[in-house]
C-alpha cells in the first residue's frame, strides 16, 4: 500500500497559496472579504487535489463523492460570491 505524507503536501500548498492571497490583501484596493474567498478558494482546490492521495477509513461513497462534491461547491460558491462582491464594488465607486 502506498503511503503518502498528505499533511506536508496540504501544508506546503496551503502556505504556497496564501502568498499571492497576502500580497492581493496588502497591496491591492479590493472589496472586504476577497482575500478570504479567494484563499477559501484556493483551499478547498488544494484539498480536492490531495484528496486521491489521502487514505482514509469511510466507505468509497464518501471519498469518491462526498468530499468530491463538498469541495467542488465550496469552489463554486466561492468564485460566485466573489464575482458579486467584486461586481457590487464596482458599481459603488464614484465614476471619474
């Protein structure tokens, strides 16, 4: 049975991702909440992409779907909450 150290692979991926989500929060004008979803995001991707090397103890249901679909919908709720965050903010800045 192969084993893999999925824990240092979700640490290393984890911090590799908040890079870009620190320099998006610290330089970048963006609309409160962004930074999180973007690294919500960026997590349950992570998550869904170590899942197949991750050996864990529930019935194939759960690994094979479940968390497949768990995953997959927090990514898509993520992107649609932050296309409507960034939408409204748009429309709240004052036009030059």
């Amino acid at each position: 049975i192969a084993v893999y150290p999925t824990q240092l692979f979700e640490m290393a991926l984890a911090l590799f991702g908040l890079v870009p989500v620190l320099i998006l929060y610290l330089r970048s004008k963006s609309p409160p909440g962004t930074a999180f979803l973007v690294y919500g995001i960026w997590f349950s991707a992570m998550r869904l992409a170590v899942l197949p090397f991750r050996s864990l103890p529930y019935p194939p249901v759960v690994t094979k779907l479940i968390y497949p679909l768990l995953y997959s919908g927090t990514m898509v709720t993520g992107m649609i909450l932050l296309l409507h965050i960034c939408k409204t903010h748009k429309k709240s800045l004052p036009s030059d």
